[in-house]
C-alpha cells in the first residue's frame, strides 16, 4: 500500500479522535469529567463501549442514534469529526512532516474547541485559550530570529496590557473573543488579524443576514462568534503558509 496514503488515512483518524475528544470536553460542565469519566449516552446513561466511540465509523454504522435506547444522536458529533479529520489531513497535504505542522494541529484543535464551548455555553473559557495557548506561543517563538524576539515580547506585553485594561468591560464586548483576538494578533502579527477580523465580520453578517430573512433568528438574537472568527483565521492561515 502507497506510505502517502497510510499517513493520510492515519492523520484523518487522528484529527477523528481528537474532534470526539474535543466535543467531550466542550461539551461537558466539568473537565474532570471530560478527562477521567466514561463516556455515556446523554438520554439513558448507559456507559458506551469502545465500539460505540469509533470516531465516524460508530455514527455510521448506528445510523446516528443510540443503540441502547434509539435516541438520535445530534448531527454535529458526525460533522465535528469528519471537519477535524479533514483539517488534520489538510494540514499535512500543505505542510508535511514540519514543526509547523505541530503548530497547525494545535490550532486548529484550539479553534475547533472554543467554537463548540461558544456554541453551546455561549463562553470562551481562559483556561482552554491558555492551556493551547501556551505551546502554541512557544512554537512560534522557536520560528523567529533572535533580533525578533525582543519585538516579539513587546507584541505579547502589549497585548496583556490591553487585556488589563479591558478587564473591567469584557463582559459587555465579549471578553472570550476580545482575548481570542489578542492570542491571534500575538501569533500572526497585525497585519494578518485584519485579514481575521475583516473575514470573520463578513461571515457573521452573511449568517444573521439569511437567517434573519428567513424568519429563523430575531434581530436581537445573541449570535456566537467564535466559530466565524475560527473558519476565517483558519482560511488567512492556510493562505499564508500555502503563498
């Protein structure tokens, strides 16, 4: 069998697991509880087995419902796995065996999470920005030349400065996307977070625009935007590195 085809099959079904692993931390109220506690069906409670947790292949194969009690399972646990593993695939294909590569996958794990902590608390937990945060940060720190390094510290104490000086108001501008924003400036540079906060404005008044024309959302809806801040510095991303 072709080795270029293995490690693809083998990053998709990572990128997989770790989006069924994402959804289980984003997901639950509590994170002990996503990392030490058995998984289980939300309607009946019965503990799932390992063939039940296949990344994919088990929603297939139960045709999207639970095989204990028949309940059907929510569509996005097959979309949120199928997107991660395509991501991780595509990561690979633009990157190859790179240290970039670790720092596309850290990424797109980070977005991938604080999207579905925003869409079902309406939160972007600081624990989860700085957990990923962290190494992400120091990766892109081995990237640049020792002559960059000092700028690069005045970028990130900058950066935290504002975050302090906000502190009192984030609430009201939605601190978990003001500090998103800050993370990414910190990462791509200003001039690449323009691009983000351009594209990501534009994706979210295209949605309110159709569904509000529709009738399936109210004007004075609270509308999510970390999802559409994450599809456009995933776009600016790949763009990047790719020209």
């Amino acid at each position: 069998m072709n080795a270029s085809l293995i490690v693809g099959v083998y990053m998709a079904f990572t990128g997989a697991t770790v989006g069924s692993f994402l959804l289980v931390l984003g997901t639950r109220e509590s994170y002990l509880d996503s990392l030490f506690g058995r998984s289980a069906c939300t309607n009946c409670g019965e503990t799932l087995r390992v063939i039940d947790l296949i990344p994919i292949l088990s929603y297939l194969l139960l045709c999207g419902r639970c095989q204990y009690c028949k309940c059907r399972l929510p569509i996005y646990y097959f979309i949120v796995e199928v997107l991660c593993g395509a991501l991780f695939l595509l990561s690979w294909t633009i990157i190859g065996f790179q240290l970039e590569l670790l720092v596309a996958l850290l990424l797109i794990s980070l977005l991938v999470l604080i999207s579905i902590t925003d869409l079902h608390r309406m939160l972007i937990p600081s624990s989860m920005l700085l957990g990923l945060a962290i190494p992400l940060l120091i990766l892109r720190l081995i990237y640049l030349p020792s002559y960059e390094i000092t700028s690069y510290f005045l970028v990130i104490s900058l950066s935290v400065l504002i975050v302090l000086i906000l502190s009192s108001w984030l609430n009201k501008l939605g601190g978990g996307d003001v500090k998103l924003f800050l993370l990414l400036m910190i990462l791509f540079g200003i001039e690449l977070l323009l691009f983000i906060l351009l594209f990501s404005s534009l994706f979210t008044l295209v949605f309110a625009f159709i569904f509000i024309k529709k009738r399936r959302l109210a004007v004075e809806s609270k509308i999510p935007f970390a999802p559409f801040i994450s599809l456009a510095t995933l776009l600016v991303y790949f763009y990047s590195i790719q020209f």
